[in-house]
C-alpha cells in the first residue's frame, strides 16, 4: 500500500541503506516498482472496468483496499467521528469536516 511504501522507504532514510531499485515499470504511465507485486497493485488503476463493486451502493473500486474502506467506513458505521446534528458516522475527521461544512440537513429543531 502507499503508506507501507512511504513508511518503508522512511525506515530506508533513518538506517541510512539505500531503497530497492524501482526495475519493474509500468508501460502505461512510466512508473516504476521495485517488486513485481507493486506493479501489479499499480496496474489496476489502468483498468477500464473496475475490478470491484460496491454490493450494497453500486459504487466502482479499482483497488480492494478503497472497496473494503469504502464499506467499513460508509456501510458498517465503523466511523469514529459522528455528526452531532443527525448521528452520521464518519471514519476520518476531515469528511466529518467536510459534512458539517456542507450542512448535514438536519433540523436541531427536531431534538425535542
């Protein structure tokens, strides 16, 4: 995943060794991979048809990891942040944020 590629390559600088050589590149867009599997994990951004789908929403994911966040953060209400106006969960604080500042709808009348 990208935050064990930034976190490896943190842990690379503080020891002072240098990173793997990036050898495998993608034909696509040029970028390159030091193992054949985060090329492979790479390449499906290419996908023309997303290789999962949403079963409760419908929505498209390319990658397994935004499919599985997408359900455990929307769908389960595994979110730790919740809006105190109508109860909506939210798994990162920005998106709470973001729902606040867009007005979540909810009518602070109707707390009664």
């Amino acid at each position: 995943t990208p935050y064990q590629q930034r976190s490896r390559a943190a842990d690379l600088s503080a020891t002072g060794a240098t990173p793997p050589p990036r050898r495998f590149q993608c034909p696509e867009c040029e970028k390159a991979f030091p193992t054949k599997g985060e090329l492979a994990s790479h390449s499906r951004c290419h996908l023309k048809v997303p290789a999962f789908l949403c079963g409760i929403c419908g929505r498209p994911f390319k990658r397994r990891t935004d499919y599985v966040r997408h359900v455990r953060n929307v769908h389960e209400e595994v979110g730790r942040y919740s809006c105190s106006q109508c109860g909506e969960r939210f798994g990162r604080l920005d998106k709470l944020k973001r729902h606040d500042k867009r007005g979540c709808g909810a009518d602070p009348e109707d707390d009664d």
